[in-house]
C-alpha cells in the first residue's frame, strides 16, 4: 500500500545526493522500481548529453566543464515528470544547483560515515576525484569539506550498517510524511 501511495500521489522527485561511495545510484535504481518512478542518474545523463565519459570529460576539460555539464544537464530534468534523480557527490557545491534540486522535489542525502565510503571506494576506477593520483587524506578532506553542504537536504537516512531494501524503505516512509 506505501509502495503504491506513493507512485500515485506524488508530485515531486525524489533527489539522492551524498558523497561518492553513498549508495545514490544503487539506492536509486531500487528506489525507482518500488515508487514506479523514472531512475535519471545525472552522471549518465551528463555522458549521454555530452557524448564523452566523466573520466575523459574531467581528463580533457577539468572539473569546472564538467560542474557546468552537470548544472546543464540539471536544468534539462526542470520540466521532466517526477522521477528518482540520482546525483553526483560534488553537485551541492553550486547554489544553483540547489535551487533546481529544489524545484525538482525532495532532497535526500544518503549519509555514510567516513569508514564505510572508504570501504565502497576501494578499488574504484571510474570516480575521476577518487583515482590513485588523490590520496587517502585528498578524499576525505573533499568529504568533510562537503559534509555541511549535504546536511542542508530535506531528509537525512543513514545508510552505515544498512541494505538498500532498509534505506529505501525508510525514504519510501518518511518522504511519505
């Protein structure tokens, strides 16, 4: 019935935001098929809009081209119908950015520790921030630099300790309310 519910009657997106490593994509993609909503997960949009992959655009142009492919590509979904919208780590970095999440829908940002990210990275090689040339201590500085920014999302779930079937649920609940 929850499930349901909320397919039906909601009129807004759901946003997934967080640090690389929190679950956004996965979470969304099982998210998507319990609400019956459309999965748009930005990094693709952004390949598929720009024809090149992040790791080449970040190679070529540097990081600035790719925050303004990834705002672009934001303001594309401003018309789209509700959908679950999984976004990029550093997308909170951009007041604009947050004023388009905002028209989208709901902001929900997937909380993980600094353990458990670190985890989920390891052996990573298609996060352009999270490549063998940034360390360790790189990494978790962007982390913490970004933390502040997160935390200004609708909802908070944490996801430490948890499977996707227990924070889609949560957020399946408490964005009901």
């Amino acid at each position: 019935m929850l499930i349901s519910n909320m397919s039906t009657t909601s009129k807004k997106a759901i946003v997934l935001i967080g640090f690389m490593g929190a679950g956004k994509s996965t979470v969304g993609r099982v998210l998507a098929k319990l609400s019956g909503l459309a999965l748009v997960d930005l990094d693709a949009l952004i390949v598929q809009q720009q024809g090149r992959t992040i790791p080449v655009i970040f190679a070529d142009q540097g990081e600035a081209a790719f925050r303004h492919y990834e705002t672009e590509a934001l303001r594309s979904l401003s018309d789209a119908s509700p959908i679950v919208l999984a976004t990029g780590g550093g997308i909170v970095g951009y007041q604009e950015n947050w004023q388009l999440m905002r028209r989208l829908g709901s902001v929900i940002y997937l909380r993980a520790n600094w353990e458990t990210l670190r985890s989920r990275l390891a052996g990573s090689i298609d996060r352009p921030l999270a490549t063998a040339e940034c360390g360790e201590a790189d990494i978790k500085n962007l982390w913490q630099q970004r933390l502040s920014l997160y935390e200004q999302a609708d909802l908070i779930v944490d996801t430490d300790g948890r499977n996707v079937d227990e924070v889609v649920l949560e957020i399946l609940t408490r964005a009901k309310d």
